[in-house]
C-alpha cells in the first residue's frame, strides 16, 4: 500500500517534522525560517520539504517545494487542500 507524508528536513539537521498536509508542512518550514534567522550571525534555515513515499516497506523523499530565503510563501492565498499527485509508472 502507497502511503504519503509531507516531511520538512534539512540538510545538515535531518528530520525536523513530519505532516499529513502540505499546508502544515509549509507553516514548519516558515516557522523553522523564522527561528534560525532570529538567532543572528547570518543564520539560516536548511529546511527543505519532501513528500515521503512508502511503498512496500522501501521509503522515497521527493523534494515538492523550492526552498531559499528569497522564496516567499504566502499562507492566506495558498489552498488547504493542495494534492500531490504519483504516476506509478
């Protein structure tokens, strides 16, 4: 069976947190932006978000969104019912 999670994890830190929704996913990772740059000394956040498919016991991450402090995201115009969709071909 084909199971999906959002995952927000970083490169040098890992696993920061794991979501059932993309929309939650994204608010840990504005939220993860927002603690690293208030730490000062050019601080930066290495989060990236993945949907992590399992299927049959083997899991696979797939970047779905770009990261970069210069990439802004605004929350009220993004849907809360945002789908991903898999072609298992």
């Amino acid at each position: 069976m084909l199971k999906l999670n959002y995952i927000v994890k970083g490169s040098v830190r890992g696993k920061i947190s794991n979501h059932k929704k993309l929309h939650s996913a994204i608010t840990s990772l504005l939220r993860d932006r927002k603690e690293c740059a208030s730490l000062g000394n050019g601080s930066y956040s290495d989060a990236e978000i993945f949907v992590s498919v399992n299927n049959n016991n083997n899991n696979y991450y797939i970047p779905v969104y770009p990261i970069g402090e210069e990439c802004e995201i605004d929350l009220e115009n993004l849907p809360r019912n945002i789908q991903v969709e898999i072609n298992k071909e």
